[in-house]
C-alpha cells in the first residue's frame, strides 16, 4: 500500500530506505513531480520505463543535490562544463556528464554519457540530501500531461510507487539548457537543446574575465 507523506525527517528516512532496496519514490521537483530510483539499481530503472510506459531510447536525468556528488557516481564534467555547472546550478542547466570506466549507473548512454541536473529548489535538494542520487522522469505516463501535484502523480501510478513525498503545487515544465563538452565546437561546446537559459548567455560565461571561464 502507498503512502503520500508531508516532508519530514521520518519521510526522508523513509523514501532512502526504499530507494537503497530498489523501490522508487515520487517527488516534487523545481518544475514538475517525478519518479525516482536509484540509478545504479537495473531494477529500479527498469519499473521506471515500465510504469511510464516510456520507450527505452529516452534517456533518464540523474539527479544531483550538488555536483559534489558526481564523483561517488563515477561522472565527471568535462571542461568547460565544469565552470558552468558553477555558474548556472543549481537551475535550468544541464550539463552531459561523462562516465569514468567502472561507473555503475544504469542509466548512462551507450556512448558513456549521461545528463544531470541540480534542481532549483531547496525541497528537492533535501531530498537529494538524503537519498543521494536520483535517476529520474516526469511522474506521468509517457505523453499525457505533467503531475504538478502529489495526488495528480499517485493517479497515474496508484500504489505501484511505494512513497510519494507531497511538497505542494509545483511550477510546471521550465525547459532546461542542455550542453555538451565538444572541442570541435565554438567556445568548445554543443548546445543540444536550448531553454529557458539561453545560448547567448550560456556562451557569454565562458568570455568573463577575458575568457578566463573557458580556459
């Protein structure tokens, strides 16, 4: 049987318990609430793409209360994404990370990479705090709307979910600026998906100082 549960100590004991057993938990984030596991779980990942119905070729965002937390994932930010990952997070911004041999995330690309992202939202980083690390997705199914409530998540997954952490109305969909590391491209990046930080903005950090960002 399900629970929705006010935040609290107890709830957060809680929702890391489950996820360290595999089990998946909902949670508010700073745009919508989402399904959560733990990314190194095979399992947990599985019943994600499975409850979603969400086909498999559609990545998962690992994350983060702090990029702090990518070294004991096995990630790093390839330069110049580490300087802006210390400009822009947490928020809109998400760098692809690269997976070092022997990381144990199931959620990274074939190619070694894998997005993350540090949510602008102090709820949701205690949260991280407390569970470390999540491998996440929208908690709805695969095209219908965004759950921007607890109770509009647990509709779409009922008791499937173990726990779903209530903390009030979210936002809504605020999209991300996804980037990658490449040195063939200008200023040694690829914009792959432009949000609501735009590129010029993105492009103009790397120049601070004389360039001194970028180097």
């Amino acid at each position: 049987m399900s629970e929705i549960r006010a935040i609290d100590d107890d709830a957060l004991r809680e929702a890391a318990a489950i996820v360290r057993d595999g089990g998946l938990v909902v949670i508010p984030t700073d745009t919508v609430y989402g399904i959560a596991g733990d990314p190194r779980s095979a399992d947990a990942i599985d019943r994600i793409y499975e409850l979603k119905r969400r086909p498999r070729f559609k990545a998962l965002q690992v994350l983060l209360a702090g990029i702090d937390q990518l070294d004991g994932i096995g990630l790093d930010l390839p330069a110049p994404l580490n300087r802006l990952a210390a400009r822009f997070l947490p928020g809109a911004f998400s760098p692809i990370a690269v997976a070092r041999e022997g990381c144990t995330l199931k959620t990274v690309a074939k190619d070694g990479t894998q997005g993350i992202r540090v949510p602008n939202s102090a709820l949701t980083l205690r949260i991280l705090k407390a569970t470390g690390p999540l491998a996440a997705s929208s908690a709805n199914l695969s095209g219908d709307e965004s759950a921007q409530s607890v109770h509009e998540a647990f509709e779409a997954f009922g008791d499937a979910v173990a726990l779903y952490l209530d903390g009030g109305s979210t936002p809504g969909h605020v999209s991300s600026t996804v980037v990658a590391a490449d040195p063939h491209e200008r200023d040694g990046i690829a914009i792959l998906r432009e949000g609501v930080i735009p590129q010029s903005e993105i492009r103009a950090a790397l120049h601070v100082n004389g360039g001194g960002l970028g180097a």
